[in-house]
C-alpha cells in the first residue's frame, strides 16, 4: 500500500475508521487522503434552508460547503491520528457518493480504501444496493470495510451495537 483514501462521514464510525486506516498506514509509511463526500441531496437542502432564512447576509454555496466539510474531516482526523506518525491531506467534494469516491480514488492514484458500511439483511442486500456495496464492486483494489449497525430497516436479527472490520 502506497497511498490509501479513506472516507469519513459525520457518523461516529469515522473515528474508528480513520485510526485503522491511519495505524496501518503509518506501519507501512503510506499516504493516506481523507475524503469527506457531501452529497448532492444535503447540500440543496442545507441550501435551501439557510435561503429560506431570508437574509441577504447567508450565503451557502459551492465554496462554503467544501470548507465546512473539511474544517469537519479536519478535526476528526487530527483526533483519530493522534500519536501517530503518518502523511495524510485532506479532501472534500459534493456530489453522489459512490461516484465521488471512485472519482477520487483514481484521481489521486489511491491503491487501497477504507471505507465505513452498515450490517444489512440478506434481504436488504437483495432489495437495493448501497453505497459501500457499489464502491467494493467498482473500485479496483483492496478495501477495508468498517462494518456497522444496520439502519432500524435492516436491523431485524442483527444485534445491535456489532461492529467489525471486513478486509
């Protein structure tokens, strides 16, 4: 492993994530780039709420929200990261998620990712495919998963609070 992106997102699972990642990067010297992934829904409605305020003074734009994400990805990075020694660089971007991480993988020459799931039913894998599942399927290389609790959908016969690294 060169370079490694990993994903965070504003769910407590970031932390988890990002020290895996940041250990075993520091362990074989590699590169790490976080990336924070806005997506498109929660950017126009982030948008559209602080329109609706009516203040000529609030403005939400492009700009806005990428330095807000990564003010974000920041904070919890410099916390996951702590005491160790690794390289790592923040990135932030707006679009679909799935997309936008593959997008960055290869744009930034990303040879392993790290990303967070969630535990879902055979029959939720059968009833719509989520993000990390198109990520694993598409991205072309190793991929850590950080597997979490299923949404309350998926949660029938899982346990509640397992989480478990895949690899």
């Amino acid at each position: 492993m060169e370079r490694a992106l990993v994903v965070v997102s504003p769910e407590e699972r970031s932390q988890r994530i990002l020290r895996e990642a940041g250990e075993l990067a520091a362990g074989s010297g590699a590169e790490l780039v976080v990336l924070t992934v806005l997506p498109d829904e929660e950017f126009e409605r982030t948008r559209s709420a602080l329109a609706s305020v009516g203040s000529s003074d609030v403005v939400y734009g492009i700009d806005q929200a990428i330095e807000s994400a990564t003010r974000r990805a920041k904070r919890v990075a410099r916390e996951a990261f702590e005491g160790l020694d690794l390289d790592y660089r923040i990135v932030a971007d707006i679009g679909p998620e799935a997309d936008t991480i593959l997008e960055t993988a290869r744009w930034e020459g990303c040879d392993h990712l790290f990303i967070a799931g969630r535990r879902r039913s055979p029959a939720g894998k059968l009833i719509s495919r989520d993000m990390t599942q198109s990520v694993m399927l598409n991205f072309d290389g190793p991929v850590t998963v950080l597997l979490g609790e299923a949404s309350s959908d998926d949660a029938k016969g899982n346990e509640k609070g397992k989480s478990g690294l895949l690899a």
